[in-house]
C-alpha cells in the first residue's frame, strides 16, 4: 500500500463490524458432530448466533455479482438443483446444497425438496402479483441474484425437526436464514421458515470428506503456491484473524478498511478484481500481493502487527 501510512485497521474494530453485520454471539460447535460430518474444523468465518445459521441480509444490492441485473442472470451462470431440476442457483450455491442436501439426507431419509430457487424478473412480477405482501417488490428479491431458495420438507414450519436442522447445520455449507424471517429476532418482518439464502465464501465443508470452502481454506491454498506454508501460514492465519476474523465483508467502522486483509481504503483491491468487495479469492490475492511487497513475508507482517496494532 502506499504513503507509508498506518494502512490497516486496529485489532478491535473489525470485530465490532463482524458483530454489527452477523449478530455474532458465538460460533456454532455442535454441527460438528452431526451426521456425516468428518473431521472439518468449524471455521470461524462462520460467524452465526448461538440459535444457529442466523444472518443479517444486507439487502440487494449487496447480493449483486458479476455484473447482472437482479432477475437477468443468464442462465449459462446458473446450475440446476439434481434433485429438483427446474429450479436453479448461481453454481456455488447448488454445489454447497448438493453437500447439504447430503447431510440432511443422512439425518430424514429423502431428500431436501425445494419449491424455488432462482427468479427472473418475470417470475418475480408474478410472484408479487400471488403473494403480494410476501413477496419482494420485483427486481429486488433475493431470488434474482440464484443466491436464494425456498425450502419444503417441513423446513417450512418453525416449529418442525428439520427446521431446526437448518438452523444447526446451514451454516456449514454456507446457507443461512435472514434474521428478517426469524421470530423474536428485532429485524424480525416477515413469516417465511421455507426463505434460505447462500453466502458466497462461508461454507467450511463442501463436498463429502473435504473441508475445502472456507475464507482460510481459499488463503491457506493461495499462500502455499507462494511457499508459505507451516510457520509462514501461520503467520497469515494469526494476521487475518487479527484484522477482520478472515470475513471477506469485515468492515472497519472507524475507517475504509474492508474485507480479509483490512486494505485501506477496500477500493485499493480493485486492481485485483471488480468483485473485490464480495470475492475472498480477490481480496486474498491482493492482501498476498501487499505483505510480499511491503514486508516479503507473513511472518514479518505478523511482528509488524504485534508491535503496532497495524500492518
Ligand atoms: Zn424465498
């Protein structure tokens, strides 16, 4: 980074940011031993309440990616749900439901039934048009974006088994529930148990047996192809965490610090990627970028950051 300046974010801020967006009280352990799951740590990307796969949904906007319009995807970026097959999702979305799916197989025998995943603006205007209230005002849903589903199998009842599965278990394969369909939650507005929404980079296991997917998985396989592996890694890992829990949208209320590495401002990342505000992989390449150029190593960012708070 240039100027020579403090350029990331204290040790304490991005955590208040990480509170404010996702509602953290603690990280979920019990999934862990859910059925079928091998050994994957929980990572503590995952940042949900003590209830479960909680999150705040941001909105819109905020679910935008790679350009589109919420509702005009083109349907080459999307990819069909096996077991449902006229109801697609954005392709990482479907590869973590398929894992998902899985697990939730293991514990009630058949399989998650979904009765929608992604719509198009036209779908939307007949959706608004059958449920009115319900449904989101056309051209913002969730459902635009492929990001979103909803889910049957009894998952639509609050008070149902499989309910709660998902509310133990989503968070694992990066599915969460809006606090704006959680009763007793403050944002709580609207009744729909069956609304599940995916969150890109949060997953810790994604396929059976792996425990690939996760924000320090993407890092720990970044920083190897550079050798930095053993000591080096977990220099970056402690470093990361330090500055923003390794959540790709860690932001620093006290400055522009945002995203895994805290670059200051986030648009700095830019360079990288125009989807630096949303894609771990492109923020961890530029925060690789930055350590090698300013300090040649993690390690030596890491003492940096032990003696000053900032790196
Ligand atoms: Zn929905």
């Amino acid at each position: 980074m240039n100027g020579g300046k403090a350029v990331v974010g204290a040790v304490a801020a991005p955590f208040v940011a990480v509170f404010v967006l996702l509602l953290v009280v603690t990280v979920v352990l019990g999934p862990r031993a859910a059925a079928g799951d091998p050994d994957c740590p929980v990572s503590a990307d995952v940042l949900v309440d003590a209830g479960g796969s909680t999150f705040v949904d941001k909105g819109g906007a905020a679910n935008a990616w790679g350009g589109y319009s919420n509702g005009r995807i083109p349907l080459s970026e999307l990819c069909a749900i096996p077991w449902a097959p006229r109801e697609l999702l954005r392709c990482d979305a479907t590869a973590a439901l398929e894992v998902l799916n899985g697990a939730f197989r293991a514990d009630f025998g058949g399989d998650l039934a979904v009765s929608d995943g992604y719509r198009d603006y036209d779908r939307q205007v007949a959706t608004k048009k059958a449920k009115g209230v319900l449904a989101a005002t056309p051209g913002t849903s969730n459902h635009g974006w492929g990001l979103a589903a909803d889910f049957a199998s009894n998952v639509n009842r609050y008070d149902s088994a499989q309910y709660r599965w998902m509310k133990a278990n989503g968070a694992r394969f990066g599915w969460f529930h809006p606090t704006w369909a959680e009763p007793g939650h403050p944002d709580y507005a609207k009744p729909e148990p069956w609304h599940w929404q995916f969150v890109p980079g949060t997953a810790t296991q994604t396929e059976p047996g792996a425990c690939l997917g996760g924000n320090r998985d993407l890092g720990a396989a970044a920083a190897a192809e550079r050798g930095w592996t053993g000591s080096q890694w977990t220099c970056l890992e402690q470093l990361w965490t330090r500055e923003s829990d390794w959540n790709h949208l860690a932001q620093n209320p006290t400055s522009s610090a945002y995203g895994i590495p805290q670059a200051l401002p986030g648009s700095k990342m830019a360079g990288h990627g125009a989807d630096w505000q949303t894609n771990p992989a492109t923020q961890i390449a530029w925060g690789l970028d930055y350590i090698a150029g300013r300090y040649g190593t993690p390690c030596e960012a890491w003492a940096h950051s032990e003696q000053t708070g900032w790196y």
